[in-house]
C-alpha cells in the first residue's frame, strides 16, 4: 500500500512540475508533507524556476483545408500507392485515390474502374492485369493486389488505371521495388 501511496506522490509532482513549474511543486510537497493538502496542486504566482530545459515548441498554424480535392493536399484519400511489399501476402498491393480530379471530380471505386494494368515503359506491353477490386480499405479506397513482389516487376514501368468511361489515368513507377506516392495522375487519356 505504501508502494501506490509514494507511485501517487511521484506522478503529482512530474505533473505539477510540467504543468505549473517546480517551485509550485515544491510548495505542494511540503503542503503535502506537513498534511495541509491532500488535493491537487493550486497555481500559485510563485515565480518559475529556471532550467536548462528546452523550452515546447508546438506548431500553432493551422492546416489547410483543402476541400474535396486539391492536388497538394493530405496523401490519405487523394494519393495513389504502389505497394510493392503488401501487409497481408507480402506481395504487390495498388492503393487507388478515392477521387482524383480530371478534370471533374470522380470517386475510384469498384463501380467506376474497369480494370487496373501493369505495364512496361512503351505504355502498351501488358504485364499483369487486375480486374478485381480486392478489397475497399484504407480511407474507402479501392486496393488491387497481384501475384508477385514489387520487384519482379520490370522497372521504368506504369500503372493504368482504365475507367469504365474509357478514361486511362497513368502513374509512372520508375523504381517497383520501392513504395511510389502519387497525388495526381502522370498521364491522363
């Protein structure tokens, strides 16, 4: 029991000290210890101590709001991924935007993609095909997964998206074995 008491008395002072400096804890200690309190530390207009402690510097500009789109917006809903090494198979996963913007808005999903490629540099040599919509996770975005690793992926290559419009929007990987983050289409057809 004296264990929790002291545990107690040790978090009161961190907190008091981080809060309200250490001379108001040290106020409260001995208030403590003399049995005038047993309550939560009271600011007081004792003057601060000074320390050689770095003083916490918090970012007080407030972020933009980019609205439903804006192309240099947040990367959550709005950035296409290739993943080379997916979570799950450990094989390459493709992370759709949920919107891109060309040049109205539209939703990525499995209602409006027809199928996505994977094709060489030429932008015409098939190499893999994915018709499927695997799964809507990560923000709602449509994720394609396929057979191999990133890497088994010849380089210099491009991802289309074919849309059930006939749109093609196309994002340059130039490296498949690393993860590649797009927020806007290289080409768009």
């Amino acid at each position: 029991m004296k264990t929790k008491k002291y545990i107690v008395i040790l978090v009161m002072m961190l907190i008091t000290s981080q809060c309200f400096g250490m001379a108001s804890t040290q106020k409260w200690y001995q208030d403590y210890k003399n049995k005038k309190t047993n309550s939560v530390p009271v600011i007081t207009n004792t003057p601060p101590v000074i320390t050689n402690t770095p003083p916490v510097v918090t970012n007080t500009t407030p972020k933009p709001d980019y609205g439903k789109y804006h192309p240099d917006g947040p990367a959550n809903n709005y950035t296409f991924v290739w993943k080379p090494i997916s979570d799950g198979n450990k094989k390459l996963a493709i992370i759709l935007p949920h919107t891109v913007k060309i040049p109205n808005e539209t939703h990525l999903n499995p209602d409006t993609v027809a199928y996505v490629d994977i094709v060489l540099s030429d932008r015409a040599t098939l190499v893999e095909r994915q018709a499927r919509c695997w799964s809507l996770g990560n923000g709602n975005r449509a994720n394609y997964r396929y057979q191999k690793p990133g890497d088994q992926y010849p380089t210099n290559g491009w991802t289309k998206v074919v849309l059930k419009n006939g749109q093609v929007l196309s994002y340059h990987i130039a490296n498949t074995a690393v993860r590649t983050e797009k927020r806007k289409p290289d080409l768009i057809e």
